[in-house]
C-alpha cells in the first residue's frame, strides 16, 4: 500500500518556470507585458509540465486558479459547471485547457480575458492536474 501511494505521487505531473503576468492588448490585438492594472486585458500564466514516465499518456484537463488581491477566484459563472475537484474539496477555476500529454516536457500558455476591471494588489496563481496542485506562482498589478 504505501508504495502504491508513492507510485501515485510520483505519476502526479510537474511544473518548472511558472510565471504569471498582466498582458496590455494593442489594437493589432498582439499582447505586452503590463503591470498596471487599468491598462491589462488578460491575465497569462506560461510554464512547463516537467517530462514524467511513470504518468499515464493520455487528455489530461489542466486548471488555472487566479485569486485577487481579496482571495476572490476570478471566474466566469460561480455555477457547478465552473467547479472542478482539487486536494479534496470543489472549487471554482478561471481557465482551463485541456493537453494530450505524450510524457514529454510541453510549454503551455492559458490565459484569462478581462471580464471586469483588475483590482490593485498582488494575485495568485494556482496550478492543477489530476486534481493535485502541480504549480503556484504571484505577481503584482499597480
């Protein structure tokens, strides 16, 4: 039993180099990277799920969480439809993506468009797979 537990851990996907950003959208609709909080119509987490053997090839949903300064989940709908299970409990995502996953390191870009103005402060970003929080990063908007 437990190493059928560590085999479980081990299969959990992994993520390097996870950062988040505000991205300003020109007329041309190309993006820059932008920290003021008037001026960002997207929201951008980039980062890398890690190159796993003992995970199962195969779709996989990839979930982007973003809390604002308040601890609030920026979400289109707060019904069921935009919930998702992770580390035991049911909660709202932004974004999700859904990969096939070949066991090969990926980049991966998934963004939030502005819905309602982004409020001043520092934002979390959460990463899940499988249900497990596979990466975590924060960024500031002034």
């Amino acid at each position: 039993e437990g190493l059928e537990d560590l085999v479980t851990v081990a299969s959990h996907l992994k993520t390097m180099n996870v950062r988040a950003y505000g991205v300003r959208i020109k007329n041309n609709n190309t993006g820059k990277e932008s920290d003021r909080a008037k001026k960002v119509g997207k929201i951008r987490a980039q980062f890398t799920i890690l190159r796993n053997e003992i995970t199962k090839p195969g779709k996989k949903w990839i979930y982007v969480r973003i809390l604002t300064p308040d601890g609030k989940v920026l979400s289109e709908k707060t019904s069921d439809s935009n919930k998702f299970n992770f580390n035991g409990v049911r909660g709202l995502y932004s974004s999700k993506k859904q990969i096939d996953y070949k066991n090969r390191q990926e980049e991966l870009v998934i963004d939030w468009k502005k819905i309602e103005d982004f409020p001043i402060g520092e934002y979390t970003i959460e990463i899940y797979a499988d249900g497990v929080d596979i990466g975590k990063t924060k960024f500031g908007l002034k």
